[in-house]
C-alpha cells in the first residue's frame, strides 16, 4: 500500500522511510529517463551500503603522505611524471634525472607552494621562460644542483625562497628575483656570474630580501643596488677586489657579511667602506691582500676575521671604534717583533679571544685588554716569558703558545702565576728541559708534549689537583727520571700520555682517577701483576710498539681493572695476546696493523 501526502502536507510530516519512499516513486513517474543503477544509492546512501571516498590520485611510485603533498624524490625519473592532483601544494622531484619542466603540466598546479627540484639534469633550454607564471602561490623553489645557464625570467610575485645554487648561471633577469614583495632568501652560490650578469635593478621591489648568497662566482667587485633589507650577505670566493664607494651605504640592517678568499687589497676598500653598518656583528675578511686592518669599523663588530692576509702593523687607531669587538683573528699574517705595539688592541676592552697563530711575534703583545679570555699565539717566534708578562691577564682561561722557541731558563718561575683562571695551558713543541713553575691550580688541561724534558718534579706538580688531562709525550723521560710522589699532586688525572719517551716499564703509583694511559713507543718490555693496582678506573691501555713478548706481562696485571674496554699491544716483538678479566666486556685491541 502506497501512502501518498495529503494537500498541504509536506515530507517532513511523513515517517522517514515514507518520506524516501515516496520521492523514489515520483521519480519514476516524471517524464525523463528512468534512473541509472545506482543512482537511489547515490541518492539516498542510507538505502544501499555504505560508500567509500574514491582513492587519492597519486603518479606511480610516488608516495603522497597528505591530500596536497607529493614526493617523488629520488626515483630516477626521466620524466615530468602525471597524474598530480591540481589540489598538490607541495611536490618533491629531487634527485631525479628530469631535463625539462613541461608547461602544460606545471599550469595545471595552480596550488603549489613549494617545488623542489633540486638535484636534475634541467638545461634553461628545458625550462620555458612562462614555466612559472601560473604558480601565483608558490613560496619556495629549488633548482640547486641542475644545469640552468640563466636564470628563469619570471618567478611568482608569491616567492619567499629561491634556491638557484649549483648551476652555470651566468645572468639573472630584472624580473627573475625583482618585485618579490615576500622574498626573504636567495641563494646564487656556485654558478658563474659576473657583474655584467647581474641587473642594477636585480632586486628592485623586493624589500625583504635578508639572506643572499652570491659565493663562489666570477665577480670582480662588490654589486651595487643590493637590498637595502640584506642580514646577510654571502660574496666568499669570487674575484673581487674593490668595494665601490658607497656600495654598503644602504644596508643598514646587515648583521654578517662575508668577503674571504677574495683579492681585496686596501686600496679596495676606504674609510667608509664599512662605517654605515651600524648592526654589522660578523665581518670575514681573511685570505685576501690586505696590508692593514681597514678602517671605519662600526662600534657593533663582534668577529673580525683577518687571518691569511699581509698584515704588518696593527694601529690603535684603526680598531679604536670596533669598541665592542669579542673575536679578533690575526693569524697566518707578518706580524713582526713590533707588529703589535703596546696599547694597540688596548681599545678593545670586552676582546674574548685573540688569534695570532702563524705570525714572527718574539713575545706576548704587551697591554693586552685585561678581560682576555683565550689568546692563541702558537707557530711564533716566542723566546721569553717574563715574570709581567702575562700580569695583566688574570682573566685568561686558555693560553696557547705551543710551537715557540721557549727555553727553560728563559721562563720565569712566576711567568704563570698571576693566571688564577687558567684552565688550559699548551707548550707544546717548546724547548723546555723541565716543567714551567708556578702553574696555576686551576688548570685542567696541561699540554707539554715535543719539547725536551728530562725530569718530573713533584713539587713543580704541586697544587694542581684540578688537572684532567697530561701531555707528555715524545720527550726524554726515563722512570729514573720522574721522581717519587710525582703522581700525588694529580689525583683528578683521567688522562695521562707518556707515549714516546724511554720508559723501561709502568710508572708506578699512577693516579687513581686514571682512566686512559699512553705508553706506546717506549722501551718497556715488562708488565708485573702489580703494573696497574693504583689505577682500578683505567678504561683504556695504549702498549703499541714496546718491547713486550708474549711471557712480557704478568697473567694477574689486568684482574683489577673491572673498567677495561681496549688494550692496544699492536707493533711489539710478538703477538701479544691480554686476558681480560670476565666481568669485563670482551672488546680488546690485542693486536692489528
């Protein structure tokens, strides 16, 4: 029986299945043809089974985590693949082997916002000039690592990111990174521009331009018309050697800018060179020609890069407005004997670090600034240290002066007294018969290694009960060199290398604290059971190439040693072969090449 509405009555007033009822019955009473199958389903998706949401589109072999994401990354495709949904807003092609980009393909993906083509094999040729135009929202590109000779004419107005690196880009086009309003990042690095590929108007109206990396080109001198927005700017190796005047006038908010491996020479730069960057925090002039430090430096300078350059002399008076410098580099430059004259650096009240390495400096540069906390001077000509010499210092906390010409009777008693603070202290590669006296007990790091020291005393050691770490390898000690209670004053030692001196055996009463022990190159040729009962915390035993036989060491020497994870005993007459004890995990180095 067929219940149909009354006059005035509505569907809504009919039970449900009525109601579905009755509109499939004036369904197939209107004129027209009569239903598809399936099509009261469709209708009514209650009255059928349940319908299932058709499968994403997805180009084969692509995965596609999301309904706008699809990654193709490192397929070896050759090309362009289809298939893409229009709704795509991030798609990966990276690292395949596609030489060109078809427009009608790339049209279709009006949604994209970022297009990652980095690693291919794509030629300008392969790459229309509108091959970007439809993209009016797209963020981020990256083409690095292809084989494009100019950059593409057109990018969206929408762009943010634009990663050209790696190419063979010799010109770019006014309209290729120009009236970007949202552009915060270019990157050009390693392509082959020159300044006749670079536009002056390269970068007209696009104002938020703040990282651009031009590194690794062919220009010859610093661009004009740069963004005046720029943070950061990347210009190392390339050609340059001028910086036009006026050319940083602009940009004011630039924090880093980095011109190393260049040919600037001081005739390339002038006094307002780099007076106008009143953020500059990050100046990188190292290997390039100059003579002098520049002038005009801002007051807002923390790091000075100047190493590989032919700096002579340093004046006061060039570095007197750099006032807030923390990291000064000077090394592998011809700082003579007078190179550093007293006070030089003195307008530098809060300098951290100081680098002097690889230069003829014949002693410390008097008048240093007193909240010094790291000065490197090693590779100089450094005979003498006197008793003022590092008086005023007494914030330092590490001092390099490794690779000098320091002899013992021309070091002070006090040299290193007044540095309370000290905590890593390197004489490396010295000349020095015996240990320096006076040594702070602040120190954890002692580096003495390649000098020619012939005796250990321990009241040369006393007070520091602080120290970590022992250098004294390739020297001239034998066990009747090192004198009793020597190892007492260490009893914070972890790491002690006696490598490479004329050691017949295992110092005894070595600290307790040890926990690595170098003894190889030595003349040792016996280990007894009572070798290491001072050190239980020993982890690892370096005996590579003494003199030890397989009856060498005592079966007991290493039963105490509970911590023991490599025994080295490589290069000696015999194979020897060491039993660890069992609680120990099995992972020794009894041997090898």
């Amino acid at each position: 029986m067929v219940t149909w509405c009354r006059p005035g009555d509505t569907l809504t007033h009919q039970p449900l299945y009525l109601q579905r009822l009755s509109l499939l019955l004036l369904l197939l009473l209107l004129p027209g043809p009569p239903p598809t199958p399936g099509m009261e389903d469709a209708a009514f998706p209650h009255l059928g089974e349940s319908s299932q949401p058709p499968p994403r589109a997805c180009p084969p072999r692509c995965s596609c985590p999301r309904a706008d994401t699809v990654d193709c990354n490192g397929l070896d495709l050759q090309v362009f693949p289809d298939n893409i949904t229009r709704a795509a807003q991030h798609l990966s092609l990276q690292n395949n082997q596609l030489q060109e980009l078809p427009y009608n393909e790339l049209s279709r993906l009006r949604s994209l916002r970022t297009l990652n083509l980095h690693n291919n094999l794509i030629s300008s040729e392969g790459l229309p000039d509108e091959a970007f135009e439809s993209l009016t929202q797209l963020q981020h590109i990256y083409v690095a690592h292809n084989k494009l000779s100019v950059a593409p004419q057109f990018l969206p107005r929408s762009l943010r990111v634009a990663d050209l690196a790696a190419n063979q880009v010799t010109e770019i086009f006014p309209l290729t990174f120009g009236e970007k309003p949202a552009l915060r990042s270019v990157y050009l690095h390693n392509n082959q521009l020159s300044n006749a590929g670079l536009p002056p108007d390269a970068f007209h109206g696009s104002e938020a331009v703040a990282t651009l990396s031009l590194s690794s080109n062919r220009l010859s001198y610093l661009p004009p018309s740069l963004p005046p927005s720029l943070e950061r700017l990347h210009l190392q190796n390339n050609l340059i050697s001028k910086v036009p005047r006026g050319a940083l006038s602009r940009q004011t908010h630039l924090r880093e800018l980095y011109l190393q491996h260049n040919q600037l020479t001081d005739s390339g730069l002038d006094a307002t060179t780099f007076s106008k960057l009143r953020h500059l925090e990050y100046l990188d002039l190292s290997h390039n020609q100059l003579a002098s430090v520049p002038a005009g430096l801002p007051r807002t300078l923390a790091v000075l890069h100047l190493g590989r350059n032919r700096i002579r002399w340093v004046e006061a008076a060039r570095l007197r407005g750099a006032r807030g410098l923390r990291y000064l580099l000077l090394q592998h430059n011809q700082l003579g004997a007078e190179g550093l004259p007293a006070g030089a650096l003195r307008p530098l009240r809060g300098l951290h670090t100081l680098h002097l390495y690889g230069n003829g400096l014949h002693r410390v540069p008097p008048a240093l600034p007193r909240r010094l906390r790291a000065l490197v001077l090693p590779h100089n000509h450094v005979t003498t240290l006197g008793a003022r010499d590092l008086a005023g210092l007494r914030g330092l906390a590490e001092l390099n002066l490794a690779y000098n010409r320091l002899v013992s009777a021309r070091v002070h008693r006090r040299a290193f007294r007044p540095l309370r603070a000290l905590r890593s202290l390197d004489l490396a590669g010295n000349q020095l018969t015996r240990l320096p006296g006076g040594l702070p007990g602040s120190l954890r790091t002692l580096r003495l290694q390649r000098n020619q020291l012939r005796a250990l005393e321990p009241e040369l050691l006393a007070g520091l009960d602080q120290l970590r770490e022992l250098s004294l390898a390739h020297n001239r000690l034998r066990i009747g060199d090192i004198g009793p209670g020597t190892w007492h004053e260490l009893q914070a030692l972890q790491v002690l290398d006696l490598s490479h001196n004329e050691l017949s055996f295992v110092p005894p009463d070595l600290p307790e604290a040890l926990e690595e022990l170098h003894l190889q190159g030595n003349r040792i040729g016996h280990v007894g059971s009572e070798a290491f009962l001072s050190t239980p915390r020993l982890r690892a035993l370096f005996l590579r190439a003494n003199r030890l036989h397989m009856t060498s060491i005592a079966p007991e020497a290493f039963l105490g040693l509970l911590h023991l994870r490599v025994v080295d005993t490589a290069g000696n007459p015999e194979q020897v072969l060491v039993r660890l004890p069992p609680t120990t995990p099995r992972q020794p180095r009894a041997g090898g090449p």
